[in-house]
C-alpha cells in the first residue's frame, strides 16, 4: 500500500470511489478540484490518496487547511477547544469496501493529521456519518481519539435538495444524521 498526496492525476478515480461509498452526486470533478485546494496551506498538500500494489486507487482522504474552510450551521464553535482559525476540517475519507479492515483509513489519517499540523492546526473538525454501517465512522474516530461536539440531524438533507445527492441509506431524501466530533491533534515534540 502506497500513501501519496492527491493530485489531480487521481481526481476521476477519487470521484468514482467516493461516489461509490457515499452515493451519487457525493463529489465531481469542480467539487474535488475546489477541495484539494482548501487543503493546500504553505505549500503543504493535507489531502491523499491509497494506491494498492496496482497503482488503483483504494482509498482517499479530502482535508481542509486551517483557515481555509468556512464554519457552517452544523458547526458549534462555542464548544470548540481551539479558535476557528486553529481548526482543520476532515472533509471526507473512503476506502474501497474490498480494502476495508486493512488500516488504510487510519493511514491516511495520520498522514493528513502530520500534515495539517505542519500547516498550523492545532485540531481538527469533522462530521461523521452516524448511519453508516454499525456507525463504524463514528467508533472509527473516536478510536483516533476525537470526542463527540454535538449530534446534528438531517446534516446532508440539503445536499439532497440542492444537487441531488442521493444517499446510500435514505435514497434521494437523505436524512442522516451527523457527529460533530474534534479531533486534538498532538503538541508538536
């Protein structure tokens, strides 16, 4: 298994691995290229991607530059330990259902976690998917050692209603809820 930092080389693949796990119309083309952006601060790249002994790629991991992603109404600043401006934002992360179990997504995570911390960040913000299966992104997380901000329901109906996302639990109405969970990322040795 390879870790790289994702560039628009494996924009299509991501698209379609996240499209994949997340439903239709999750990510595209304009959605990833704006994406990796937000995750570019000091010439440090927070987002990447798994290649397996193939060169396909497995897994992915989109995160936000402190800085460079905007609070929204599912965020709870109030309760934050760190300031906005100290806040990175875990965007999304998949991994091929075949690959599964095999550390990748913690991987990644590491990876991104090191290089958020490199741009500045002092903690990271995310908003789990609770539906998913066993609400494994939630134990996930918390097993990295995130703790639970707040729960927020119907997170992603607007998706739905907008840009015609279409859940793989809820179908064309997605009404899943989401765990707003920090993340502290360690002091720097």
């Amino acid at each position: 298994m390879q870790i790289l930092e994702l560039t628009s080389d494996h924009f299509a693949a991501v698209v379609t691995l996240a499209n994949q796990i997340h439903g239709d119309n999750y990510l595209d083309s304009v959605s990833l290229t704006q994406m990796q952006q937000q995750g570019i601060k000091r010439g440090i790249n927070a987002s990447f991607i798994a290649l397996d002994e193939e060169q396909q790629v497995v897994g992915y991991r989109l995160s936000f530059a402190a800085g460079q992603w905007q609070p929204d109404n599912w965020c709870s600043e109030a309760l934050w330990p760190v300031a906005a401006d100290s806040m990175a934002y875990f965007k999304s992360v998949g991994v091929s259902p075949a690959q599964r179990g095999k550390g990748i997504a913690s991987s990644l995570l590491q990876t991104s976690l090191a290089a958020l911390r490199q741009q500045g960040a002092k903690a990271g913000l995310a908003h789990i998917w609770r539906e998913s299966p066993g609400n494994a992104a939630q134990r996930y997380f918390a097993h990295a050692g995130a703790v639970l901000v707040k729960i927020h329901p119907q997170r992603w109906r607007h998706l739905s209603e907008t840009v015609g996302y279409h859940c793989p639990v809820c179908g064309a109405l997605c009404n899943c809820s989401a765990a707003e969970m920090v993340l502290l990322f360690p002091e720097a040795d």
